[in-house]
C-alpha cells in the first residue's frame, strides 16, 4: 500500500485537465478500437470528461494506489458502469480495456514536459500513474468479463424454463410439446415438471409432442419411457404425438420397443383421442357465423 | 408392534400408509391384507401411499408382490396418490410396477375400482 507522493504532480495535472481530455479523446477516436458504430462521440467525451475528472478528485486526496481501497469507489463505480454497458453493446474486451489504456500517453507527455528538469520526480510520477492505470485497465476486463457471464447464465436459465413448458389443453388434459434435443439434465427436468402439473391439475391424461424433437435416438427413447412410467404410476396416461415418419424408421430400426405407449402422428389426434378418453367432445356449432 | 389399519368400505379394502414404511411393517401389511381378503371376499384393494415420500427397491417390489397376490385372490389393486419423487424412484429403481392400476387420488381411484369390477361381473 504506497501513497501517491505526488500531491504536486497531482494538482499539475489538474491544471492540465483540459488538455488532457482533448489528447485522451484524440487518442480514442483516432485508435483501430474505436468503434464510431457502437459509440457516439458525445457519449464518449461524457464519459471520459467523467472519469478524468473522478479519477484527478480521487488522486488529490492523498490515495493509494490500491484501486480496492473505499476511496476508489467513486471510480470504480463509473469504470464498473462503463464496462456493462460496453460489454451489451458489442465490444471485444480489449476496446473496452483501451479506454483506460489510452488515457497513459497523454498522461505521460503533460507528466514529461512538466517535470522535465527533475527526472526522478519524473520517473516515480510515471511508474505509479503506469501501475495505477493498469490496475484500472484490468478492473474494467474483469467486470466486462462478469457482465458477459451474467448474460450467459442467465441465458442458460432462461433456456431450462422455456424449454419445458407443460400446458393445460383441457380439463384432465395436459400437452408437454418438447422442442430441441433431450439429454439426461433436461429429460430429469421435464419428468419433473409433468409430474408436478399432474398433481396440481390432477390431469388423468398427458400428450407429449416430440414434433420439436431433432433426432430420437436409444437414450431419448428411453428417457420418454421412464417419464411415461413415472406418470402412469402416478395414476395418468401418457400419449406421444408428432412423430415424424423418420423418427417412426429409426424407432423401429434400432429396436426400440414403445410397448403399451400410444402414439400417434400429430397433437390434434392425440387430443381427439384424450377427448374420447375423458369423455369431452369438441362439435362445431351450428348456424354459428364465421 | 406397528401394523397398518386395513379398513373395509363395501365391496373394497382401504389401506393408508401413513407412516414411514419399513420392512417388517411391510411383510405384517402383505400377511394381514391376504388374510382380509380372504376373509372378506373382496374385489378389490385400494392402496393410499400420498404421505409415503421415501421408497427403497423392498418397498416398490411389497407393493408389486401384494398386487400379484391379490390378483391370485380374485381382487384388482390400486394404488393411488404416489408423489412425483416417488415415482421417479421406483422408475429409475427399474420397478414400473407393471400390472398395478394407478390414480391420482382416492376418489379416482374408487372410480376405477368400481369400473373395474363393473367390467368382470
């Protein structure tokens, strides 16, 4: 934990504010980061006459260079902010990283010429202002980093509940339309969620549309006996519809044997056939305008 | 010694498993429920497991082995109110019970039995 022993520098440097704003906003837009698609310039010149001005505050009061420290927080806030917002809209990590990178020439040069006649001023201002802005550089990666973690697993929750919606047709009646492929995570996660509807709704009969299932291989067959054998011993019948004729070829060609399970080719005759069974009947009616 | 009360409502035998099911307890139900039906003629037995949330593979093999036995005796079992856990387990255990007739609940599962002995008379 060293302090930044350089009150003076800092003042200088904030004498020089505007300066530096200008050669930073130089150094942004000229760079092959810049990326004049995702960013205007006007919110580009807010946020770094932003962050100069917090990053000169913090400095002047005597910090250290533990950018962890409380009285980073300001910064780190507003860096933190920056990161998120650049990490939705597009930006690869290393645009997103030059923006504090960028700051160091600029830095550098009013440093120099400042303290051009003591050079071991010189040479500490510039090691601390280095280590300093390398810090902050890699701040702003790591949040960038959990910002597009976050997105990605909330993605993948989203995924698990979209992907097994259990839906009350009728009365007694319940439609599990699968849609995508059915490993063993999510077939756990679909017989669970059947089995739970069919105690709420105390449906006697649950259709399950393979339609959106690519491919049905031995394990997915399987995985669609054990989910029929659990809800027939919880005391409901299980139909599967939307079977494609090439699924009905593998089916029989790899020996899988669906036994009692009825099937059927699309939903509406599984539902015509759930109908029967629970003794509903769907007529059109008559004299009625369409 | 604990044993499992077997009620009788008209033409039917009623047994509620409400306590946590152990082996013995479970031999006693499979010579006391033989020995009912027997005894009173029945035509069929209905089995409540609502409040059973733990089965082993002993459990879920009693209870296909009492519904083989009652079939012997001339009587249709079933068994209703298994939990979802329930089932996955005795399905992953490798015992889908087959030749048990099941329901949702009690109620249900008296409409079964009925339409059931409706259909052999």
């Amino acid at each position: 934990m060293k302090s930044i022993a350089a009150g003076l520098h800092v003042k200088m440097l904030q004498n020089k504010e505007a300066k530096l704003l200008a050669d930073w906003l130089k150094n942004q837009t000229g760079s092959h980061t810049f990326r004049p698609d995702l960013i205007k310039d006007s919110e580009l010149t807010e946020q770094s006459r932003q962050f100069l001005k917090l990053f000169l505050r913090t400095l002047s009061q005597e910090t250290s260079d533990e950018i962890m420290a409380a009285e980073w927080s300001d910064v780190r806030d507003m860096l933190g902010d920056v990161s998120r917002s650049r990490a939705l809209q597009g930006f690869t990590p290393s645009e997103t990283a030059t923006f504090v990178f960028s700051l160091k020439e600029p830095l550098f040069t009013v440093l120099s010429t400042e303290l051009k006649n003591d050079p071991e001023a010189l040479a500490d201002g510039l090691w601390s202002m280095t280590a300093l802005l390398d810090k902050l550089g890699l701040y702003t990666t790591e949040i960038f980093q959990k910002s597009r973690e976050e997105v990605i697993v909330r993605q993948q929750r989203e995924l698990l509940e979209l992907s097994t919606p259990v839906v009350q047709l009728w009365d007694d009646i319940l439609a599990l339309p699968l849609v995508g492929t059915l490993d063993s995570a999510r077939a756990q996660v679909v017989m669970e969620t059947l089995l739970q509807k069919i105690v709420d709704t105390e449906a006697a009969i649950a259709i399950i549309d393979i339609t959106g299932v690519p491919t049905v291989d031995t394990l997915v067959a399987q995985h669609l006996l054990k989910t029929i054998a659990a809800t027939r011993l919880m005391g409901a019948d299980c139909i599967i519809s939307g079977i494609r004729p090439q699924i009905a070829q593998t089916i029989v060609h790899l020996g899988v044997d669906l036994g009692e399970v009825v099937t059927k080719a699309t939903l509406a005759d599984a539902f015509a056939v759930a109908l029967k069974r629970t003794g509903s009947r769907i007529a059109a009616s008559q004299g009625a305008q369409p | 010694m604990d044993r499992i009360p077997i009620l009788k409502m008209g033409k039917f035998l009623l047994v509620t498993i409400q306590v946590d099911m152990h082996d013995q307890l479970a031999l006693h139900l499979q010579d006391d429920l033989t020995t009912r039906i027997a005894s009173e003629r029945s035509h069929g037995v209905l089995i409540d497991i609502s409040s059973l949330d733990m089965v082993d593979s002993f459990i879920g093999r009693m209870i296909a082995n009492i519904a083989g036995m009652a079939r012997v005796l001339d009587a249709e079992t079933v068994v209703v109110g298994m939990r979802p856990s329930v089932a996955i387990t005795l399905v992953e255990l490798g015992l889908p019970l087959p030749g048990v007739h099941t329901a949702l609940n009690v109620e249900k599962g008296m409409a079964l039995l009925e339409q059931r002995v409706q259909e052999r008379l």
